[in-house]
C-alpha cells in the first residue's frame, strides 16, 4: 500500500504490526491490528477514518474471506475519492470481492477501471496489482489460461520495476502449465518460485500445494503426501481460505490413488464444507467433482452423477469454461461405464467445451476414462455422435505423450516420465526386443520385412507375422495401457510396410546421450568435460541382447568410443602430471582391450612420470606376450623403441630409478 497523509502515530504502529503479521501469515493477527486501528480512527473527534486504515481492513477482510464487511469498506473508500490511488486499491478490492462473491463479470470491470485509472494516473503499483488480479481471480477461473498467463506476465514487468519480485507469476505459470500437462515447465516455473518463498507464509503453501499436484500425476504418492503436509500445516496455520480448500481437494485425490476412496470421501467433504463457508461457486464446484469422483470409486454412482450436476451448475454460473469441460467429460464417461445408453447430448456437450476452449490436453490428464470413451462413440450409429469422436481422435494424436527416458547401457529400462514401466512387462512376446532392435536403427525405424528376419529367422513366414502383429500391440499397451482397441499408438507408428518409434519431446536414450556428449567433450580437451561424458557410460549396450547379430555393431561402436574417450581423458592427465590419474586410465583399457597399444604407451608414460620403471617394463612385457600368444605379432615400433631407451638408461647409470 502506498503512504497516505500522516495520521495518528498509534494508528500507524497498528497498521505497521497489521502488515507485518500479514506478511508473516498471521492473518487473524492481522485482523485484530487493522480492526483495532479502524476503531481507533473513527472514534477520533471531528475527523473520518482515513483511506488508508480504511484500506488495511479490506485487504484483511478480503483474504480472510469476509466479503461482505469488505464490499461495505470499499464503498465508504469510493465515497471519498473515485479518481485517485486510493480508489484504484478501492476498486482492485472491490473486483476480488466481487470475483471471491461469484460475480466474475463485475470484477472484470473493477480490474479494468483500475487498469485504466492506473494508466492515467500513472501509478504503476495499482497497475501491475489490477492486471495481477484479473489474471488470477478471472481469467484463470474462466480457463482462460493464456489471458491469464498475458496479463501475469505484464504484472510481473511493471512490478519488478517498480519495487521487484513477487511470487504471482511462477505460482500462476507452474499451477496453468500443471493443469495443462506441461511437466517440464511446471518445473522451470516452481524453480523461479522457490527463491521468492519464505518458511511458513502463504507463498510456501502454495509452492508444496503445487509440488504435491505435480508428484501425484507422476504418481509419486510418498512424495506428495509430504508436500500435502507442509502445505496443510500452512493452511491451517495462516487460514487462508482457498489453500485450505486446495490442499484438502488433493488429499482426497492422493488416497483415491492409493485406492482407498472411503478416505478420499471424508477429504472431499471436508474441502467442500471449506468452499460452502466461503460461498465460491468456483471451490465449491472443484470439491463437488472430487465428491463425485469419490462417491463413484465406492460404488454410490447416482450420489456421484447429483453431485456432477451440481458442480455443472455451479461452473455454468461462472462460465469456468475448463472445468466445466472436464465435468461433462466425467459425466459423459460414467453414463457410458454405467451402459445407461448414448447420452448424444452430455457427450456433444463435453466435446464441444473441450474444442472451443481448446482443452484437448483433459483427453491425455483422463486417458483412462476419456480414450475408452471415444473408443465407443466411433463405434456408434448416430453419426452426430460418431463425429465428434472422429475429431476428438484427431485432436489425441497431437497432444504429445509423456516422454520416455530408455536406459539401455548395463540394463534396459524404461521411464514414462517419472513413471518406471514394470521391467516384467517386457518379456511378453519380445516386446522389449523389438524396442530394442528399433531403437538402434536409423531413425528409429525399419521395415517389417527385416524386423521379421532379425527377430524371428527361425520361423515360417506366416507365423513370424503373427509374432509380429502380437510384439507390436504388446509394445503399443505397454506404452499406452489405456489404449481401446485400434487406437492409434503416439509411440509407434506401422505406416505401410514400415515400423518407426515415435521419442516424444524432451525424451532421452541414455546410449545416445553419451554419443552426443562425448565427441562435444573431447574436442574441448577438458578434464571436468570428459569426466563428466564418461561417467554416461554405465556398462555395454543391452546385455541381455549380447549374443544378437542385430545388437553387436553398435555395442562395438560405443565400446570403442568410450575406451577413446579414457584415452583421450588419459592424455590430458598426462600433459598436466597427473601420472596416477593417467595410469588409471590405460588399465581401464587394457582391462576390456589387451591388444591396445596406444593404452599401453600411456601406461608406460605415466609410470615412468612416476618415477616407476620397472612397472612400465612389465606393462610392455605384458603386450608382447599378449601379443605373441594371440595374434603371433610384435609390438609397433615405438614401443619397442621406449621399452629398450628405459634399459639403456638402466645398463648406463644403475643408480637411477629410470
């Protein structure tokens, strides 16, 4: 708040200890301070309670939720002054009552006059707080995610020129890219939002609220309830309404997915008795879906669909357009579980919200309920039915899909996202081989025909493509196991005669990760760089395809390009004397190759660094011997050269150690 005209030094100590314990969470400490220096205020002879002490209590009674008490506040403000900074922070207390009162229209206007007063007027802080507003309590609530990230954004700007860094924007960014399934940007926004929590406010229950929404769609579930407790000790400590309603929404979703709806349930009713007290259509809704989603998982589905019409009408009353999408989805999808027959009008219902508001990214968040969904309807008659699944079907294709990060040296193992695919799944009907195979070809793909010769040689041609046809949907349902029959695979693809793995955004191959790295490293010639790419290389490609004709190339391949690798990383200790070091690298390569003859001169040079020759005497012997037995061959030249410059040097002086 801005400084106003000097008032009573009392009232400026109860103000001072107001915001003070604002900041620090004490909401109902700071309460008592705004309400005891507004009664101060008005009982001084002769004067009225100034703006400010006026102000200071509708910002308390506006978090503390007590709209009505701030609604009559605020138009006390505006009766004094309607063209001032004291009435844009009148009319930005008014838009988030009206908003917080289910009046999303009127607020819109409050913040937009505020915006434009601010302009005029030029007063940045009301300006960055009217568009900061707008974007959090009306334009995220109407699902109207890149408005809100817009106008975040431009608060942000002018606030931090003006008197630096909140935390609105990355708890505003991390909690739309969640909700929209951007995992890795939630986490680039959380990383932003860190610095700027302090221990016990209300910025540190939003940032473990939003932590516990990520790590429950990773289904990270010992995580989450970490996160939940943190945040519910917050909340409760500091009574904020909507973090309390929040965390409670997302205990209920972290027992569900633990199985145990009955305790789900009591978390769902619990947030809604906190939503009903608030008044919020917007909370309320939010906790009558979780109600419903509960009361389905234990079988009370005509409780669950009363409640899904309930959240329905509380949504339309706000126009909240996503989670409205998202509750037709659901009721959509129960009436078909429950084979009450086709709903046309429900499920066109759901659709059309999904496409107008551009929320296709609900279909990925409720796969297992959404996908088997339209699986039905394009098997319906009713083509006004059918076609919305058909563009549906369209619209799946190009939500990208969780990425996948494969470890394929010393092991095989799969990541879906954060999720570890069982490693049994993939003995079924060599589906884990034909990724496998895939996944060393050019461009992750190859034709059925050579698959069949590589996988299954032994077999007649009509059984080897059975075999096929069975890896390929065994591989398609271990990626995506709530695919319906016949839907079409985001991770592999059979177009025509050939098979392609499809690696979405952001996926990673552990194998060629270190092939990428590891050249960048050793043209730079930096130990830390070179160190840092060999330690990518964990053990030989794919062990269990060790005795595969189709494995053993590239195995030799990165083989090779890791012993390089300790050459080079070797070479670089040498130059800079760090003889152990060296050594230490050419026995890692003699270790896998004994016929290595640049592995042996670096030995011999880094013993002789240390002053040890006899040690590098022995490693030559070792290679001539080696050498001899195996392949009836001498050393090269320069060897031989070294090995008898060191007996010269013996024979010459005996009193030197070289």
């Amino acid at each position: 708040m801005h400084p106003g005209p000097m008032i009573n030094p009392e009232i400026e100590v109860l103000l001072k200890e107001s915001e003070t314990k604002e900041n620090s969470g004490d909401l109902k400490g700071a309460a008592a301070a705004a309400r005891e220096a507004l009664d101060l205020a008005r009982n001084e002879p002769g004067k009225v309670a100034s703006q400010r002490v006026l102000m200071r209590s509708v910002a308390i009674a506006c978090r503390l939720g007590t709209f009505e008490e701030g609604r009559r506040l605020v138009e006390e403000v505006l009766s004094q002054t309607r063209y001032s900074m004291e009435a844009v922070d009148a009319l930005i207390a008014l838009g988030t009552i009206e908003a917080e009162t289910n009046n999303l229209q009127n607020a819109e206007k409050d913040f937009y006059e505020a915006a434009e007063i601010s302009r005029s007027i030029q007063y940045p802080a009301g300006l960055s707080h009217a568009l900061h507003d707008q974007a959090a309590v009306v334009y995220f609530i109407q699902g109207k995610f890149t408005l809100a990230l817009a106008a975040m954004e431009e608060a942000d700007q002018i606030k931090s020129e003006d008197s630096g860094e909140t935390w609105g924007l990355p708890f505003l960014q991390a909690l739309i890219f969640q909700t929209t399934g951007d995992r890795k940007r939630t986490r680039k926004a959380l990383d932003a939002f860190l610095p700027l929590v302090r221990p016990g406010t209300r910025a540190a229950g939003g940032y473990y609220f939003l932590w516990s929404r990520l790590s429950l769609d990773e289904e990270e579930l010992e995580k989450a309830e970490e996160y939940l407790y943190l945040a519910l000790r917050i909340a409760n400590q500091t009574g904020v309404p909507d973090l309390n309603v929040r965390v409670r929404l997302e205990y209920s979703r972290l027992f569900r997915l633990r199985g145990e709806p009955a305790t789900a349930h009591t978390w769902a009713e619990d947030a809604y008795r906190f939503a009903q007290r608030l008044n919020s259509f917007y909370l309320s809704g939010k906790a009558l879906v979780e109600r419903a989603r509960t009361s389905w998982e234990m079988g009370d589905h005509a409780q669950a669909f009363t409640q899904i019409d309930d959240a329905i009408q509380q949504f339309t009353a706000i126009t909240a357009e996503y989670n409205l999408a998202y509750a037709r989805l659901l009721k959509a999808a129960w009436i078909s579980l429950e084979n009450q027959g086709d709903d046309a009008e429900t499920w066109k219902l759901a659709v059309k919200s999904i496409l107008q508001g551009g929320y296709t990214f609900i279909l990925e968040r409720e796969r297992r309920l959404a996908f088997p969904l339209i699986a039905s309807y394009l098997r319906s008659r009713d083509s006004a039915a059918r076609e919305p699944a058909e563009v549906l079907l369209q619209q799946i294709d190009k939500i990208s899909p969780p990425p996948l990060r494969i470890f394929g040296l010393g092991q095989f193992r799969v990541l879906q996202g954060r999720r570890p695919v069982p490693d049994s799944l993939w003995q079924r009907r060599k589906a884990g081989e034909m990724l496998r195979y895939l996944l060393l070809q050019p461009g992750h793909s190859a034709s059925r025909e050579v698959i069949l010769e590589e996988l299954w040689p032994d077999h007649p041609l009509s059984t080897s493509q059975d075999l096929f046809h069975q890896a390929t949907s065994t591989l398609r349902h271990i990626l995506e196991p709530d695919l319906p029959e016949k839907f079409p695979s985001r991770y592999l693809t059979v177009e025509g005669e050939r098979v392609f793995v499809n690696l979405p955004h952001g996926s990673m191959v552990d194998f060629e990760h270190f092939e990428q790295e590891l050249p960048i490293a050793l043209q730079s010639r930096q130990i830390s760089r070179l160190q840092e790419a060999l330690t990518l290389y964990t053990d030989d490609l794919f062990p269990m395809d060790l005795y595969q004709d189709w494995s053993a190339s590239r195995r030799q391949e990165l083989v090779d390009l890791y012993l390089h690798g300790l050459l080079v990383l070797g070479q670089a200790y040498l130059e800079r004397q760090s003889y152990d070091q060296a050594a230490n690298c050419a026995l890692k390569i003699l270790q896998r190759d004994i016929w290595n003859e640049d592995a042996t001169l670096l030995g011999m040079q880094a013993y002789l660094g240390m002053n040890s020759a006899p040690r590098a005497v022995h490693l030559y012997q070792k290679l001539e011997s080696i050498l001899k037995e195996d392949l009836d061959l001498q050393p090269r030249s320069d060897l031989k050269q070294m090995v008898a410059s060191i007996k010269r040097a013996r024979l010459d002086n005996p009193n030197n150690p070289v």
